[in-house]
C-alpha cells in the first residue's frame, strides 16, 4: 500500500515544481529577451535495503527554451537584439560576469552603460562600458559602442562583450534570471556575435500553450490526489478486515 502513497506523492511534488514553472513562464511572456523555462522528470527506484519496490519522480534536466523571441522595432538607439543564440555580457550582483538576452540599455547617472535592471555591460576586456557625460550614443552590428559629444568626431568606447553558448559550453539560468556557464568560468568573446540596433527580442514564451499547460499539470495534479485518497480508502478497509479476522 505505502508504495502506491509514495509514487502519488512524489508525482504530486514532481507537479508542484512544474506548475511553478509554468507560471513564471507566464508571468514573464512580456519581458523582453526571456527564455521559457523547461522542465522535464524521470523516475528513480528508491535505493535501500530490501527490494527496489518504491519509485520516486526527480527532475532530470531544467533547461530553457532557445528559441528566439519575435523582433520588435523602436527606433531607440539603446535597444539592440542579439542576433541568433549570442547573449550579452553583463555584471551580476555578485560581482561575476553572467549573460543575458535582454537588450534594452540605460546610462546611469555615473555614465556607465547598464541593462534594463541597473547591471553594467562589459566589454570585451570584461570591464564596464563609460560613457561621456551628454553624448550621442551609437551602437554597431559587431556590438562597437561610439559617442559623439556635440560637433567632435565620433569616439570609439569599446565593443560589447557578445558570447555564443555550443554544444559544447552549455550554459544556465540562475535565481537571478541571468545565465552563467555550467562550470562557472566567463565564456570567450565570440567575434562573429552581431546585434541589431533599434529593436528588441521579445519573450519567446507561447502564452496560449502556457496556459493548457497549467491546465493539463492541474489535472495531473487532482489525478495524484485521488491516488492518495484510494490508498486510504483501501488501508482502512483492510484494517476493518483484519479487525473482523481477529
């Protein structure tokens, strides 16, 4: 009997994590540059003395979704979308180089060139981007950021740290929504990495697939509670029989 309350327990746990997924997934179909987030589980017999009779859910691997967003223009000099799976370098709260998708840039009040959430880009040096106090910002397909103070030439600032996950160097998404390298060590510049000024990438999250699938995982859900009802059910009759037996 406990096997059965075992395996619709962790089924239920398993949905639980998947529905969390889901709505954030939903919850984030508007920023820009975000990547769905994916969820898959597998099932594990639980390891002990005796026989393997008891299986439990785990998740097997939480990746994302590369697909690329939809491109959306604005005409803003600051917006700029990466070009097929390139990721911008930014400065993480910890002080580490991460990566993201979302390219609609700020100066700050210092003058140092920052995502939408305050962090500072890095240039190839891995070093943060200045820029002059009251100049025209311009930034190229290869990611060469320029200003122009006023009627002086335009003045070359450095080149936006552009990398490209393979195969080979995968990477992952953090607490913080930013993407790292799974070893944890910054990722070389890709210099064939290009951007388009005057736009941005949208969520690639489906909202209308989002939604049947926090449908269908509440179902799944109501499924592993009636599981765990039957099992009662069948424990107290069992225990009514063994009462009459004795």
């Amino acid at each position: 009997m406990d096997r059965m309350i075992y395996t619709a327990m962790t089924g239920a746990t398993a949905l639980v994590n998947r529905q969390q997924a889901i709505a954030n997934n939903l919850a984030n179909v508007s920023t820009n540059g975000f990547r769905a987030e994916l969820s898959t589980y597998r099932s594990v017999p639980l390891q002990g003395a005796g026989a393997s009779t008891r299986v439990m859910a785990l998740e097997a691997t939480a990746g994302h979704l590369e697909t690329p967003g939809s491109m959306n223009s604005t005409g803003r000099n600051l917006d700029v979308a990466a070009v097929g799976n390139a990721y911008f370098a930014v400065q993480g709260l910890d002080g580490l180089e991460a990566y993201t998708r979302g390219g609609n840039l700020q100066v700050a009040v210092d003058g140092t060139l920052t995502s939408a959430t305050g962090l500072p880009m890095l240039d190839e040096g891995g070093a943060p981007i200045a820029i002059p106090e009251n100049s025209r910002v311009a930034i190229a397909s290869d990611g060469s950021v320029s200003a122009q103070v006023g009627n002086e030439p335009s003045q070359l600032l450095g080149r936006m740290k552009l990398v490209t996950p393979t195969d080979d160097v995968r990477i992952k998404r953090g607490n913080d929504g930013l993407y790292r390298a799974a070893d944890g060590a910054p990722l070389p510049s890709d210099p064939e990495a290009r951007l388009k000024d005057g736009m941005l990438e949208g969520s690639n999250v489906n909202a209308i697939e989002a939604m049947v699938g926090m449908i269908a995982v509440a179902r799944q859900f109501e499924q592993q509670m009636r599981l765990l009802q039957t099992a009662e059910k069948n424990d107290q009759t069992a225990a009514q029989l063994l009462g009459l037996n004795g």
